[in-house]
C-alpha cells in the first residue's frame, strides 16, 4: 500500500512549506511514497526550486499486511511493541530487519551528501565530514524512522530499533542539522527536534 495525504496532512504540508519559504532553501529531496512527493511537491513548489526523489529515502519496509483489517494491524504493531528488545533488531516478520534498514539509510545518506561534495573525512572514529562547496539549505521529506535513524547516523548516534520512540517526531515536524567547523572537517549539529510551531495545537497529529 502506498497511501497519499488526508486532508490534514495537505494542510500540515501546506504550512511546512509556508514556514520554510521564509528560511529559503536550494533544493528539497523526498523518498519516493507517495505521500512523502505530495508533501515536498508544496514545498518545492513555494521555495521555486528543485525536487529529486530518492527511493532508498522510504521508510521501514513493513510485511504485506492489505489482507488485514485496521484493526488487525494495529494488533500486530502492538504484539510488536511486547517483544524483548533484542527481537526488534529483526524488524516484523515478512518485513525488512532493521539492520538492512539502518544500513540502506546510511548508504542513501552518503549518496545524497557524495552527490553534493559532501565526505566523511576518513581517519576519524566520530563522524567528520569534508564539504567542496556550500550546499545550502537541503529539506529532506522522510519518514519517522527515516528521520530518527538519518540524524542519528549524521550526529555520530548508534541507531537502534526503537528509534521512532527515542526520536519522537509529529508529521510535518522538523528536525533540523547544520554543519559546524571543527578540527579538520565538519560535524553535524542538532539545532532542533519535533518543532511544530507551523502548527496549530489542534492540527499536530504523531
């Protein structure tokens, strides 16, 4: 399944993208589900510039679960939550195990930044990345796990599997990094998480 945006979520992309023509950026990426593109596509749209689509970009491949009921997969997510820690590293059975997850995000990740001049400088344990040129403001549209997962990977953060929880964030929220000096590259910064003051308190949805 590959649902598009409710009303709602057209209203939510509509004020992210509102907020974000303030700020400007030079280009917004987006995995390739549909409603990540119909919630870039406003931004895009309003910041007159650039949209790409990165498949790898999706979030967490879930088992094929269209021959059940709602009810029936809000059941299974939350027989899900009652597992050990230590089962969650494999993902749902039928779907993709974390590990491929986590591994899949770190390479879209060095693909997008390669793609933009951006390296990790080797030698160093921590993170460090080298830039050729300044590649401004980039939106990624992602998902929850993407997101969680993408920012703990850049900040140097082993990702785990409950990474939707230990990084909370809304729909439409942003999550924001910018690079900063140091030593011989750059490190990424968290400058801000789940920020939904676009938002109205009656339209935040998690």
């Amino acid at each position: 399944m590959d649902p598009g945006l409710t009303p709602l979520g057209v209203d939510q992309a509509a004020r992210a993208a509102a907020r974000l023509a303030e700020r400007g950026a030079r280009e917004v990426i987006s995995s390739d589900a549909r409603r990540a593109i119909e919630t870039a596509r406003p931004i895009a749209e309003r910041l007159r510039c650039e949209h790409h689509v990165v498949p790898e970009l999706t979030e967490l491949r879930l088992p094929n679960w269209s021959h059940l009921s709602l009810e029936e997969v809000a059941r299974e997510f939350r027989k899900a939550r009652e597992r050990e820690p230590a089962a969650w590293w494999e993902g749902l059975p039928g779907g993709e195990s974390f590990r491929v997850f986590a591994t899949r995000i770190q390479r879209a990740l060095n693909d997008v930044l390669g793609a933009r001049g951006v390296r990790r400088v080797e030698g160093e344990e921590a993170p460090m990345w080298s830039f050729e040129r300044d590649i401004g403001r980039v939106v990624i549209v992602g998902h929850g796990g993407t997101n969680s997962v993408a920012s703990a990977l850049l900040l140097g953060i082993p990702p785990v599997p409950w990474e939707w929880e230990r990084t909370h964030l809304n729909h439409c929220a942003f999550l924001r990094l910018t690079s900063v000096p140091l030593g011989r590259g750059n490190i990424f910064s968290l400058r801000a998480s789940n920020d939904c003051e676009h938002l109205p308190r009656d339209l935040r949805t998690a």
